[in-house]
C-alpha cells in the first residue's frame, strides 16, 4: 500500500519530505489527496463485493433477498433525497455567493411553505418506505412453518468464542445430537433455528443467509433460514462478546437432503474407537490427568469424556475447520492448536483455562501432542 503510494508520489524522499512539511506543490498536493481517496474507495467497494464470503450483495434463499432488496430500495430512495438536497445546496452556494464587499443581500426571515413542505415530503417518504419495511419485518420473524410448510429444528448456543448446534435426534425422539461451529442443513427447507447463550451477548449472522439476529443470554431468539444453494456459507458472531469476538465464526454447509440425513445419522453415532497405536496412545492421553482434555470435551461412547466446557469432539474429525471455523481442519493446524491454542486464536478460553497451557510443568510434549492429534483425525 504505501509502497503503491510511492510509485505515484515520485519517490519516497519526495513523500517523506511532503508529508513531514506539508510544503508541497499544490498539483502534488491534490494528487496525492485523489489518490488516497482512490485507495479508500477501493477499500469500500472490495468491502462489498459478492464474491467476498462475508458479503450480503450474494444473497441466497429468501430471508437474505428480502433484507438485500429492502436495502437496495432505500439506498435508491436515500439517493435521490441526497441528490435533491445536495444539488439545491451546492446550487444555492454558487447562485447566491457574495458577489463584492459592500454589497448586503435582501434580508428575509422564515417561509412558511417551504418550511411546511420539507416537513410533510420527509415524512411522507418514510411513511412508503416503512410499509416494505414492516412487510419485511413480519415475514422474516414468522416462520413458513407456522403456515404448514415442512421444517427442521436447530438449537444454536453461542458460547465464550464458538458454537454449539443441536439437533433433535430423529432415532431417539428427546435425544439431542450436539456438534459445534458446522451447521448442516438440508437445501431447500426451512430452517428454524432457536438461539441461546448462557453467558453474554452475542448475534447470529450468515451473510449470504440470513440475519443478523442478537443471541441473548436468559432469553430464547428465534429465525427462520432457508438456503436455495448447495455449498458451504460463512457465519460470524456480530455482537462484540470479548477478546476473541472477531474470530467467532461458523460455517453452515447445505446439503441435498439425502446428504444431511446421512450427515444426521453419522452425528448420531458414538466415537469411533482408535485402532492404530498412536490413536491409542492419544485416547489414553485425553482421557489422562495430565492432559485432562475430558474434563471439557464430550467424546461420545466413551465413560471419561463427557465435559461441556468445550466443543463436542465426537465427530471433530469430519468437520471442514475447526477454532471456530478459522483454520482449515488438518494436520498441521490441529497440531498448531492442541500445541498453543492461544496462538491460533488469542484470548480463547481453551488456552486460558486448561492446565497444559496455564501451568509450565503440565506442558504437553511434541510426542502427546502428536497421538492426541492422530486420535482426534480419527474421530470421524
Ligand atoms: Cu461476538
């Protein structure tokens, strides 16, 4: 960037030398102003666009059109009050500029129909734009499946900086099959997902799908979605809830429906159990009291591992990503954070709270680390 800078400014004696002064040629001046508001457009418009994961300008499924249609409606309609407004301002300016010294204008005070005709037409703009507004509104909070149409339940936990998604399990009615920060739902349904947190403030949005909708503690939220795409979509927490707020993030994959009741039913499976000697080993370790891991991680089908500080880790080696959807699930990375969590992601409570990483002669070896990580990939 700044090295781009210099290539328009001459060289970087010249910039430093203009920028320390300021006592640069005016055309250079103006240059180097146009250019920085270049660079800052850009910045603006890389920001929206649709290919970016996070963008809302690709929407799919209906909840997203709607918000991006009710979006681009008021953005023409706040165009053309910023055009009107500007337009007679700047017109105003140069129409009515001082024209010399000692000449004093007609002086005027008040003008009741222009006063009362700039209160009526803004109030009357608002008053069409709120009837999609509130349209939007009530659609987007009353579920298709109040009406009749078919729909799937998910239970979404915001934790301290993950997500929790439960399921009921459609074997074992009253059961719940729990996986984290992967969302799967089955194309072309509606989706109705129930929002909790039992700490602190947090928002469920999937750019491309839907939102933002808060996640709020002692109180249960609900949304609708519904995907018209297959694929994977990016979520993220939109409600600062702490240090590593920012790299909260999901993933919600749309599947065929025969993909997610594959999905569903492999979910509902206990733990594979480890069958190489390093796998073994690794079990042995997370369930060891050195390590400690089952002290927060459920593993189902094993009697240790049932803690529910952490994300379930029955199924963690099928997931796409893992830390909350920031780092690809494979080796390297999985051995990157059981090693020093807090460096893939800072501030998080794994690292913070768990003995291996608070206390200096609990610290795993490069050997546990190395079975612990086998042992997880195998956890299909
Ligand atoms: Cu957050």
């Amino acid at each position: 960037m700044v090295d781009w800078l210099w290539s328009f400014s001459g060289s970087k004696e010249t910039l430093g030398v203009a920028l320390r002064t300021m006592s640069i040629c005016t055309p250079m001046r103006k240059r180097l102003v146009g250019v920085l508001l270049i660079a800052l457009f850009g910045m603006l418009l890389l920001a929206c666009y649709p290919d970016n994961p996070q963008s809302t300008f690709d929407a799919t499924g209906p909840v997203a059109q709607s918000q991006l249609d009710l979006f681009w409606m008021i953005f023409w309609a706040a165009l053309v009050v910023f055009i009107v407004v500007e337009g007679v301002l700047v017109y105003t300016i140069i129409r009515y500029r001082r024209k010399s010294e000692d000449y004093d204008p007609p002086q005027t005070h008040g003008n009741t129909v222009l006063e009362i005709s700039w209160t009526i037409l803004p109030a009357i703009i608002l008053a069409i734009v709120a009837v999609p507004t509130v349209t939007t509104i009530f659609d987007n909070a009353n579920s298709p499946s109040l009406a009749g149409e078919p729909a799937i339940e998910v239970e979404a936990v915001g934790y301290q900086w993950w997500w929790e998604f439960k399921y009921d399990d459609p074997n074992n009615p009253g059961n719940e099959i729990v996986t984290a920060n992967e969302m799967h739902i089955p194309v072309d349904t509606v989706v109705n997902v129930t929002l909790t947190s039992p700490n602190v403030l947090h928002s469920f949005w999937i750019p491309k799908i839907a939102g933002k909708v808060d996640v709020v503690p002692n109180n249960i939220n609900k949304l609708w979605i519904k995907a018209e795409e297959t694929g994977s979509f990016l979520g993220q927490c939109a409600e600062f809830c702490g240090v590593a707020h920012a790299n909260m993030r999901f993933r919600v994959i749309v599947e065929s429906s025969a993909e997610f009741d594959a999905w569903l039913a492999s979910q509902d499976e206990p733990a594979l159990e480890p069958v190489d000697p390093l796998a073994i080993e690794g079990k042995t370790i997370f369930e060891g009291n050195q390590a400690q891991c089952w002290t927060c991680h459920t593993v189902s089908g094993s009697a240790k591992a049932q803690g529910t500080v952490g994300p379930n880790l029955t199924h963690v080696g099928s997931r796409t990503h893992i830390a909350s959807g920031i780092r690809v699930n494979d080796q390297k990375n999985l051995r990157e954070w059981i090693a020093d969590p807090d460096r893939v992601k800072p501030g998080n409570l794994m690292a913070a709270t768990a003995k291996v990483y608070t206390e200096p002669t609990s610290k795993l070896t490069d050997a546990q680390v190395s079975a612990l990580v086998r042992y997880l990939q195998g956890l299909k």
